[in-house]
C-alpha cells in the first residue's frame, strides 16, 4: 500500500511550467518574432507592390523576389511558431532558423 504522500504526489497536477530563471529566453523569443513578423509584412508588401505594377505597366520586382520573399517568411514564421511552442536547444535552433532565413532574403534581395 502506498503512503498518503506519494498518493498526492503521483495524483497532484504539476504547475504550469515556468522558465527556469526569469526572463530566460524572452530576449530571444521576442527578437525572432519581431524578424519573422517584419519578414512577412514585407512580404505582403512586395506582392503587393508587384500587383500594382503589374496593373500599372511600370516596372517591378522580378518573379524571384515574388516567390523568394514568401517562401521566406513562411519559413520564418513555422520556425517561430516552433520557438515560442519548445523550450533548450530546439528552440535555439529553431530561432536560429528565423534569423538566417530573414537575413538570407534581406542579402540576396536587398543588400546586393
């Protein structure tokens, strides 16, 4: 037979889980959510903008910046959703993700 305590132990909910030290992560979780928002606004700014032209005649940008600039975000936005539902070393990783996809567009777009 079991004790009273181990009973209530093994039937006791545990709290909800809470960052091991304060603030651990936030940084982290805020500033690839901030990247992967700003990637897919940009995104929708460029479909957009390349809709405008297209109805306009005037110029725009290239089909390679229609489909990198999408691509991208989504990428940026399924490895944020990873970050913010994980904790350790997937949700580094996963941030990381964010970060390189949000800069590889911005390089291979803008900055050339």
């Amino acid at each position: 037979m079991s004790s009273p305590d181990t009973e209530e132990l093994a039937t006791t909910p545990r709290p909800a889980d809470e960052p091991k030290t304060p603030g651990s992560g936030r940084f982290w979780r805020g500033l690839t959510g901030s990247l992967a928002a700003g990637m897919a606004v940009l995104a929708v700014c460029v479909v957009v903008i390349a809709s405008l032209c297209l109805f306009s005649g005037a110029p725009g940008p290239g089909l390679l910046m229609l489909i990198g600039h999408p691509v991208a975000a989504v990428v940026a936005l399924l490895a944020q959703r990873v970050v913010d539902s994980r904790d350790g070393r997937v949700a580094g990783f996963a941030g990381l993700l964010v970060v390189v996809s949000v800069t590889a567009a911005l390089s291979l777009f803008w900055w050339s």
